[in-house]
C-alpha cells in the first residue's frame, strides 16, 4: 500500500471485509491500529480478544473530519476551537458522546467518547470510502510495551485473527496524546505523539 497515495482497489477491499463484520489493521499518523465498522458489537470482541481486554476498554471513533466528528461529539464554541486548530493530527479527545454513537462505546459514567482524526493518507481513504468512523483501538499486544510498526510482523502474528492487514511501512510506534474535554476544559489523560504543550 503506498503510504501517499493509496491503491483503491486495496481500500475498497478493506471497506468490503469492515462491512462484512471484519476486523482490519491499518496505520494512523501515530501508529497501527486495529479497526472495526460502527455497531460491529462482535468486531470489537475479537478486538479486545486480541488485545486480552476486559469489557470496559474504550475504544476511539477515528473520524474523516471535522463535519464527521461533530455528528458523534458535543462540543462547546471554546473546545470546538481548541480541537479544530489541533486537527488532523495524533491526539485523542474524549468527549460527550451524542445519542448517534453507540452505548456499547460510551463512558458508563460520563457519557463520553475517545475520537479523533487522523493525518494520514491511507486512514483517510480508508474513512472516505466507509463513509463513517471507525471504531478503533492501538494495536498493542498483550505484555507488550510499544505497539507493532512492521506491517509484516504484524501479518505473520495476526493473521489467523484479523481478516485485512494495510501495510503502507514503517509506522510510529507511539500511541496519541489523550486529552479529556469531558468538563469543558483541556486536561491531559496520556502524553503520546501530539505535542501535549497546546492544551497546557
């Protein structure tokens, strides 16, 4: 897969297996992840399957865009600048959730969701074609400390439990910078790939 300017074929394929139920792997601007359609309940237990998860992982809406994004989040005037001069980029907002995102991906407690957009070609296309987000989760593997990078690796050890792998090369291995908006006001969950300065 060229990480630039991605086949189509091979992205129409990857949208064909992710509404058939599927679980995909494919690279975002901060590592690979792992991915499934919206509503795909038994896709994201094969995810937390991979990954030996408990029920109450949460997993991230990666979303096209900013129009995409605002259908699922609610977002203030204040957050809603904040989030947009940071976006596409490797960061992870958790939002209150609107009633279009599914229970099943919401905070028991808060109402909230993980989104974010990424900045990268081939997850881009990938959103263009689905025309929705995918519900998505890094692909960091059980008593492993940094996610995968090698889409070959990946293939080799995956295989049998994922159902596509789009290797575009060499990615990052650094999760995105997590910052809650839940409350109005910018607080930093995780520091990763995005520059966490910003939102201090």
């Amino acid at each position: 897969m060229h990480p630039r300017n991605p086949q189509p074929r091979a992205i129409a394929q990857t949208v064909r297996a992710l509404r058939s139920d599927g679980v995909v792997v494919y690279p975002t601007d901060s590592c690979f992840a792992l991915g499934c359609a919206l509503g795909n309940k038994q896709g994201m237990d094969r995810i937390r399957a991979i990954r030996k998860l408990g029920q109450r992982h949460h997993f991230t809406l990666v979303c096209r865009d900013f129009a995409q994004l605002a259908k699922f989040v609610h977002m203030d005037n204040t957050v809603f600048r904040a989030i947009k001069s940071a976006v596409p980029g490797s960061y992870t907002f958790i939002l209150p959730a609107t009633k279009e995102v599914p229970r099943q991906l919401w905070h028991p407690k808060k109402k909230t969701v993980g989104a974010r957009i990424p900045d990268h070609a081939v997850a881009q296309a990938l959103l263009a074609e689905l025309g929705e987000p995918i519900v998505s989760s890094t692909l960091l593997l059980p008593g492993e400390e940094e996610p995968m990078t090698q889409g070959w690796d990946i293939k080799e050890r995956l295989d049998t439990v994922v159902d596509v792998v789009l290797d575009s090369g060499d990615c990052g291995a650094e999760s995105t910078t997590v910052v809650d908006f839940s409350d109005g006001f910018p607080e930093i969950v995780r520091e990763g790939a995005g520059d966490p300065e910003r939102f201090r």
